[in-house]
C-alpha cells in the first residue's frame, strides 16, 4: 500500500463525501482522508446507532473500497466511548482500509478500543497528536507510553495536528519541527502526516459581499518551511490540512438555518479566495453568479476541465439570471470548494 501525499481532515458530512468522490481518480489515489464524526453532546451510548450521522458514516465506508483512510471520533464523551468504539471498529472492519485513531489525550478505555481494533482487524492505527500551540516535550512520552500497549505486529501511523495556522501563527513549522523530531523515532511510522487548518473562520461582519478577498494560506507555507529544514525524514512525510472549511467546523453539529449568506471558495499558489454572497432574497441569483464569474475571471482560474468544482463554477458563472437553477446552496459551495481544493493541492504536490 502506498503511502499518501495528502491528508484532508474532512467531517462526516454528505458535502465532505462528495468532494471526496468527486475527485478523479488518479488526485484521489494520492489521497487518504482523516474522517471526523461530530459531536453527540448527550446522546445516550444506546441511541448512538440511530444518530444523524450515521447512515453518512455507512456511505464514508462504501467509498474507500479501493484506497485508505482514518475515522475519529474526537469530541466522544466518556460514557459513549465504549458504544462509538464499536460502531468504529465494524467500519473499519469493513475493508480493512478505514483506521481506527487515538491519540495521547484519550481516554484509557478510548486508546485500549482503538488498539484492540486494529490488531483485531489488522488494519492499524493512526495516533493523533494535537498540537494547537508550543509544542509540549511531555507530550513525546505520552506517546511512547501509548505505543508500548500496541502489538508490535500493528502498523502505526502519525498524524501530527497542529490545529489552526493562520497568520498569527508564525512559528507553526518550528513547532511542527520540534514534534516532529521528537516522535519520530518513536516508531517505525507507517504513514506521517502534518495537519494544519488554513482556511479563516468567516463572521457576518467579515467580508463585503459579492468582493472578492484573500486570505494567505499559512499552512501551506508552513508546510514548505517544514519541507525546507532538511530533516532526512522530510521525503516521508504527508501533507495535510482541513480543506476549505476551518478548523472549529468539525465541531458543528448538523442543524437547519443557519445566517443569510454563504461564501464561494476558491484556491491558488498562496492565498484563499473567499466571495461572500446572500443566499436569500430577490438578488440571490444574481449575486451567486456574479461571484462565480469574478472567481472564473481570476488570472490563476485553472480552467472548467481542471476539476468537477471548476466546472461547477464556470456553469454557475453563465447560468441565466432568470433562473436559480445551478446556483446551488452552502453544501454545494463547500463540496465544489473541496473538490478543487483537494485535487489543486495534490497536483502541488506531485510538483514539489
């Protein structure tokens, strides 16, 4: 089994789904998604089966029958570790390509499940180590302490999580650095990966509508400060990061409503292209179209056969305004936005 490129730490959401499937083939080969569960906050262990979310994790599993990737579930509470562990451990027990995660941080009956899982289905298991600030030298001995309780014969993969980088975060890469150089050899690590959230949080005071506004992508550059060290274990190292969404969206709970606009997303070398536009009201159309015009008009738009979300923005750009058909809604901005974000940074990738 090859080891990834890319690692997009996607939710278990229907629009996460269908960017993921609507990459083509040889960009989504390169790919091994960190798939996340929302939070349950309250649900009792026995209605878990039952939750939201669910039937969507059925449909994650179905799509890796051919290439690898991880489910977590990071915001368990205490009492539903032993009911989600089981559902988590039937997923990825269903092609041996899903992994179970744990990390440092969890619980003792959380590390134990997640690494009976994988011995039992033999798939292994990715440790995710968070990393939201400084970097914390104990931290190495938690994993240590973690992975003395594996079997031997358990593949362990890293995935570093360095949580948001933005641009108040300078010092991301050496952070990144510092972690790095402390875990690795700690195993012999099947896949590692470092993860960063890039994309900024968008507010209702935040952004002109129907202008277009950048954003600098600082995990993307603290990616290339980290892959510029000159560390020998640099080649072997994964890039990852959350998409087009920010860091804190994986703690949203699916739910109606929501505020008046919505934003179009689009990406290039170093920045985030944001366009916030209303998603009610009679200039509706004509704000969404204009959106998508403006971002195809970009001199870095790669072209409508680039991606499926490309295409998507081109016949959105010249669909009519009398009709709304085509203009689509938040789900389908965000899954257009994934689809070219993911494939644009593996073609980066393959680049480098």
């Amino acid at each position: 089994m090859s080891v990834p490129l890319y690692v997009p730490v996607l939710p278990v959401r229907q629009h996460a789904r269908l960017a993921y499937q609507g990459v083509r083939p040889d960009p989504q080969a390169a790919m091994a998604p960190l798939w996340n569960l929302p939070p349950s906050p309250g649900v009792p262990p026995a209605a878990l089966r039952s939750a939201p979310w669910k039937k969507e994790l059925d449909r994650v599993r179905g799509a890796h029958r051919r290439h690898p990737g991880w489910v977590d579930a990071p915001f368990a509470e205490e009492a539903q570790i032993p009911a989600l562990s089981e559902i988590l451990s039937e997923c990825t027990g269903f092609s041996g390509l899903l992994r179970p995660v744990t990390g440092p941080e969890r619980s003792a009956a959380q590390r134990s499940a997640a690494l009976e899982a994988a011995r039992r289905r033999g798939c292994g298991v990715g440790v995710r180590v968070r990393v939201p600030g400084e970097w914390n030298g104990d931290t190495a001995e938690d994993v240590d302490r973690l992975l003395a309780h594996a079997d031997p014969d358990v593949p362990v993969d890293l995935l570093l999580d360095l949580g948001g980088v933005l641009p108040g975060r300078p010092d991301a890469a050496k952070e990144a650095l510092r972690a790095l150089d402390a875990l690795w050899p700690l195993a012999n690590w099947r896949t590692a990966a470092v993860l960063g959230g890039g994309f900024p949080r968008v507010t209702d005071d935040m952004l002109e509508l129907g202008a277009l506004h950048e954003a600098p992508r600082a995990d993307w550059r603290m990616w290339q400060e980290t892959r510029a060290s000159g560390r020998d274990y640099v080649p072997l190292l994964a890039y990852g990061d959350y998409g087009v969404q920010p860091v804190t969206a994986l703690a949203q709970q699916p739910a109606g409503g929501g505020p008046p606009w919505g934003v179009l997303r689009y990406t290039v070398d170093g920045w985030f292209v944001l366009c916030k536009v209303w998603n009610r009201g009679p200039d509706r159309t004509a704000g969404i179209r204009m959106a998508a015009r403006r971002i195809r008009e970009l001199p870095e738009f790669r072209g409508a056969v680039a991606s499926a979300g490309e295409t998507w923005l081109r016949d959105c750009a010249e669909g009519p305004l009398t009709s709304k058909d085509g203009t689509g809604q938040i789900a389908d901005w965000l899954r257009a936005g994934n689809i070219q974000h993911m494939t644009f940074v593996v073609r980066s990738l393959l680049q480098r």
